[in-house]
C-alpha cells in the first residue's frame, strides 16, 4: 500500500455537489454525489480506479462517511491511495497520509470455514459534520493469475437510492476485444480513439432510486448493471480451469484401496456413484484456504487426503479421481450458487461461479451431485442433487453451460396431527403432532441434528409451539425413525395446553389449530403491480391431516376449496364426521419454480388461502362452562344496563309526547 497521485491518463472532471439535496438521493444520512470508476488495460497490469464523494446530509451519515476501506488481495494486488479529504464550505481538509492506514488480516467468512487472505485498508477520518462532503481516490492494480489477465465486471448504474453523478470508464488498446452487456437500460457508451487507445464511457446524472422486488427468481437482474468479459466463450472458461483437475498421479495406496472396496460392494454404477459420494462427505472436512489462487485452484489430490479437508473444488477433484478408479465417468462442474441458471444471459466469464460440483453420467443421464454437503442417504435416486440451474462441466469438448433440469416433486413432507379438546374452555387440550420429512428436508434434519443434537431441535419446536400456547406441556417429543434407504426421518410430539382456549370477549372463547408448516411455505408478497416473475422454490409436495375429537357437540360447517395457478395448487377440505369428529386435510403442490408476472394477483389469492385454512372454534361461555350453540344467551351485566338505558329513553320519549300534546 502507498499514498500517490493519481495516474496521468484519469479523467478528474469535476461534479456537481449541491448543499440542498433532493430526499430521494439521501438515505442514513449520506447522499453519493459522485461514484467514478476508471478501468486502464493498455499496461501489463489491469489499474482500477475509484473515486467517490459523499454529502453528509445528517448526523447520522457523518460515522458511516468517516469510514474508509479498501479490502485487496496483497499475494496479487497492491493499492494506492490518491486522496482523502474532507471539504467543509471553502476549507478542504487532507487526510492521505501513509501513517494514517492501518492495514488488517480480517477473514470475513472464517464462521463458515473460508480463509480468502484478503486483506483490508481502513482509516477513521476526524471530525467529519453534516454538510461536509467526504471525497476518496485510489487505484487497485493487478489481479490474480489464474484470472488469464482476463478483464471481468459489474457495473451498476442504477440503485435503490437515487445518485447524483454515476460514471464508468475503460481504456483498451486497439485489438483487444473486451466485450459488453447491457441489462436494464444502462447509459449508452461514448468512444473516442487516439494515439491506439479505444477510450470508452458511460455517465448518468441525477438517476432516481428504484425498489428492487422481492420474491424474485435466483439471477434476476432489476437495476441497470454493465457486464464486462474480455472471456471469448464458455469453452474457453472450461478450458482454462480444466486441466487444474486432472491429476495424473497414482492415488495414495490406503485411498485407493478404499475405492476398490466401494466398487467391490457396490456392483451397480448408481450405487457406486452414491456410495463415493457419501464416503467424500463423511472423509474431507469441509475448510476452504482460498489464499490468492486457492479461491479457484483446488490442490493435489494427495494434499487433500492427506489433511482430510478441503473445500468444494477439493471434493470435486477428489471425487473424480475416485470415480475414474472405479470406471464412472465423472467430471467437476461449474455453479453458482446465487444467481444459479440466471448466468446463462450472462456473457462468458471466469467470474460467473462461486461453487464446484460433480456431473456424474450414467446410461446417457446427468446426476449432479455437491461433496462438500453433509453425508446423504438414500440410492442415487432419492439423493437430493445439486439444482443450480445451470453448470458448466470441466470436461473435453464442452463449449456451453448445462442446464440442470428441476427436479421431479416429490412429497417432501407429510403432517398428522390429532386434537382432543375437552368438555370445558378450562379442560386442556391434547395436542400431537406426526411429521415426516423426506428428501432434502430430511437430509437437512440430520444437519441439524448433528450440529446441534436432538435436544436443541425439540428445544426450538417447543418454542414454536409456545408461540401459540404459551402454556403447553410437552409429554413427548422423540424421533421414531430415521429410513435411510428412504431418505425419511419421522418425528413426534404431543403436548397438553391447559391454554387452548383463547377468549375472544367476556362471553366467548376460541380454539384454532395451529399450522406449524404449510402456511408460511411462500412468502406474502407486497401489493401493486409486479415486474418480475415469482420465485416459487423448488418442485415439492407436501402434506396436512389434522383430525380433531370433540367432548361436546359443535356446529361446524365444512369446506372443499381449491386454489390453483400456473405454478401450484393448493387443496383444502374440512369434512364433519357427525358433531364430534372433524378432518381436515391440507395438499400443496408446487409443479414450477417460476410464476409470471401477470399471476401475481393468483399467488396472493393462493397464500391468502394458505393462511386462512386452519379450523376454529368459537363458543360462548358462561360460568366456566360452553353454552348449548342453539340455546338463548344469557343476560351479562352490560345487556341489563342497555336495557335500563334503553327503557329510560323510551320512557322518556313518551314523556315528551304526553306534555307536547
């Protein structure tokens, strides 16, 4: 890190910084004026630079604008500081000296075993008041080796607050093509060339905020974003990671005698496929090193087992190799984890992922499977897979992703629950609860349950159930069984609830059952009109019956509604079995991922529905006891004062009409 002025070839145009700024370009205080960035690839090194002015519009901007960082990665990137100051009216305060910075080893995702090595330049500058406008430059030069000096970017242009001034700038030489993608409607670029350097631009002044949707599909774009790739093809991505992966060496002896006796006991591809999988996850350790080329490179095959760890390009590696001694044909495989098959509008780029699995084919089919999760059960077919969408295989003659199919729904969960209710409001009620999770719910369980023990999971299902009941008792809370060659884990509990029963009023009580899982399966979604299409989640099924018994008689009236739309239906049905016994059974069914846009008056109806479907009781009370539903009401103290109220007036009415006449 050094303190010096800025490149020559920097564009230092001034901006417009207004002591009055608009509330729609302000939020925590702070207002951008200015967000400059300048990208110069006619060196040997990439320099990126950046410049920013802030408005200090409140107080409560002033800590936030004090604070300067720049995160880098010293094995392959080094950073210069041009300018930090403080401009307060005609005063400019400097605060660009050396002594100034202090440098930090922060490793930001050590919690889930990632050490990046990045390191962070931070200082604190003094003094900062509102109205102050906080101004920084600097350059970040370099990048890592495994990146090919291949140029890669975002550029966003558009934010959900509004900004002032936005620029972008890249110098290339002539012939070296770096190309573009505009996604909602970005500046067009302004180019000039001179003396063999293409010079281009894109400006935007005074853009208001936009507010991003929710509930959007995985990759959704929504602001106006740039994308740069100097990338020619996905072929050329593949090719340039592939051969990281292929290790010729001989496998250490001790692995590959366990390879043999996994393919000895495991005569089936499939099978064998499976049984690899689950000997890597339970065998690595997952701990992600991703120091300089770490972030991209996996490590020798002998180097991951011996250490037993590594992170996902590690397994990925590892599996193959295994999967080569035991004749699959097996190869890593390219994801992201984030914005998933939304990469495949993207152009090509080695910055398109952030996660390494393995497509294993067998008899013509892809099974994309992820080492780095916690073992799995269940054959090759009940194993949940990786869907991310879209991968792009390291293997021979691949020039394009592959789309990764949804998988096929399958009945993930199934709820049973009974409900006595007793003779009185003050009798307690027994409720049960019977789930089975399958699939990729029961695979989470069993996370969940090894990290933190059954204990802790019947802990948090009990303050689930307390949420409602504040006064329930568990009397039993166990796992039944866990069906790995199902890939089924099924639970039970069962409380008393002295409490069942809410008052409504001083004459009427109320009891509902309560839906610990169905109903909050998809998220509301904020009225208006909609944009974006809907992310509905992954294909699933799931299940409710709640059968309920009864002390004394109630008049309930049964229901059979269905609400359905392009992308699941939901079925709801309340049948009476005389005046005592009620069933009720719940069916959701999600068939897509995605719901369009023109829908989303049908999916507000649909989770409308689901959070309307649970029975309730209501009965009127008196004395400690339920009324007979058809008998009269009783009198309560505030009947027998409107009724004296109501006597005087009329008697006074009278009164009036007597003395007129």
């Amino acid at each position: 890190m050094s303190v010096a002025p800025a490149p020559a070839w920097v564009d230092l145009s001034p901006y417009e910084a207004p002591a009055t700024i608009d509330p729609g370009f302000a939020a925590g205080g702070r207002a951008l004026l200015l967000n400059d960035t300048q990208v110069d690839l006619t060196g040997p090194e990439r320099v990126w630079y950046c410049r920013n002015a802030v408005r200090v519009t409140a107080g409560a901007g002033a800590e936030a604008a004090a604070q300067f960082s720049i995160a880098f990665d010293p094995s392959s990137e080094r950073v210069e500081v041009h300018a930090v100051c403080v401009r307060r009216g005609a005063e400019t305060f400097d605060y660009a000296q050396r002594e100034r910075f202090e440098i930090f080893r922060r490793e930001r995702k050590l919690e889930s075993q990632v050490f990046d090595g990045l390191h962070t330049i931070h200082a604190v500058l003094p003094d900062v008041r509102a109205g102050d406008v906080v101004e920084t430059e600097y350059s970040l030069i370099g990048m890592r080796p495994s990146q090919r000096n291949m140029h890669t970017a975002w550029i966003t242009f558009e934010w959900s607050v509004g900004a002032l001034d936005v620029r972008h700038r890249m110098r290339t030489p002539e012939g070296r093509a770096v190309s573009f993608k505009a996604f909602n409607d970005p500046p067009a670029p302004v180019a000039t060339r001179e003396n063999g350097v293409v010079d281009q631009r894109w400006r935007v002044v005074r853009r208001p905020g936009k507010e991003a949707e929710p509930i959007a599909p995985p990759g959704t774009i929504q602001f106006a974003d740039l994308q740069f790739s100097e990338w020619p093809s996905w072929a050329a991505v593949a090719a340039a990671f592939a051969p990281a992966y292929a290790d010729a060496a001989p496998l250490p002896d001790d692995l590959a005698a366990e390879a043999d006796g996994i393919a000895a006991a495991n005569p089936k591809a499939g099978d064998r496929a499976a049984a690899l999988l689950r000997f890597v996850q339970e065998r690595i350790r997952y701990l992600a090193v991703s120091i300089g080329d770490g972030g991209l490179i996996p490590r020798p095959v002998t180097a991951i087992w011996a250490n037993r760890y590594g992170d996902c390009k590690d397994a990925a590696k590892l599996y193959c190799a295994l999967a080569r001694r035991v004749g699959l044909d097996a190869c890593p495989a390219l994801v992201n984890t984030i914005d998933r098959d939304g990469i495949a509008q993207w152009l090509p780029s080695s910055a398109a992922f952030d996660h390494c699995i393995v497509r294993v084919r067998i008899d013509g089919k892809s099974h994309w499977l992820d080492p780095t999760r916690s073992p799995q059960q269940g054959d090759l077919e009940r194993i949940v897979q990786a869907h991310f969408g879209a991968a792009l295989p390291l293997a021979d003659g691949v020039d394009a992703l592959e789309p990764i199919a949804p998988r096929a729904p399958i009945e993930e969960l199934d709820v049973r629950e009974v409900i006595h209710l007793g003779a009185t409001p003050h009798a307690p009620a027994r409720y049960e609860w019977r789930t089975i999770l399958r699939g990729g719910r029961a695979d989470a369980m069993r996370d969940w349950i090894a990290r933190d023990g059954e204990s802790a999971i019947f802990k948090r299902y009990s303050e689930d159930v307390r949420r409602a009941f504040p006064a329930a008792r568990q009397m039993r809370q166990e796992i039944v069984r866990d069906d790995i060659a199902l890939n089924e884990i099924e639970l039970a509990e069962s409380y008393d609830i002295p409490d069942a029963w809410k008052p409504i009023d001083e004459r009427a009580s109320q009891f509902a059952s309560y839906d610990l899982f169905l109903k909050d399966t998809l998220a509301p979604l904020p009225p208006g009109e909609r944009r974006c299409p809907i992310f509905m989640g992954a294909p699933m099924r799931a299940a409710r019956r709640v059968v309920i018994s009864t002390a004394i008689d109630w008049d309930v009236t049964p229901w059979d509604r269905v609400t359905e739309n392009a992308a699941a239906t939901y079925s709801t049905r309340l049948v009476a079995h005389g005046r005592r016994d009620f069933e009720l059974e719940q069916a959701l069914e999600i068939r897509a991922e995605i719901l369009p846009a023109d829908a989303a008056a049908q999916y507000r109806e649909l989770v409308d529905e689901l959070h309307r479907s649970d029975v309730v009781f209501t009965g009127r009370t008196a004395g400690g006891k339920f009324l007979d539903l058809n008998a009269p009401q009783p009198w309560g103290l505030w009947d027998i004062a409107r009724a004296i109220m109501l006597g005087f007036v009329i008697v006074y009415a009278l009164y009036q009409i007597v003395t007129s006449s």
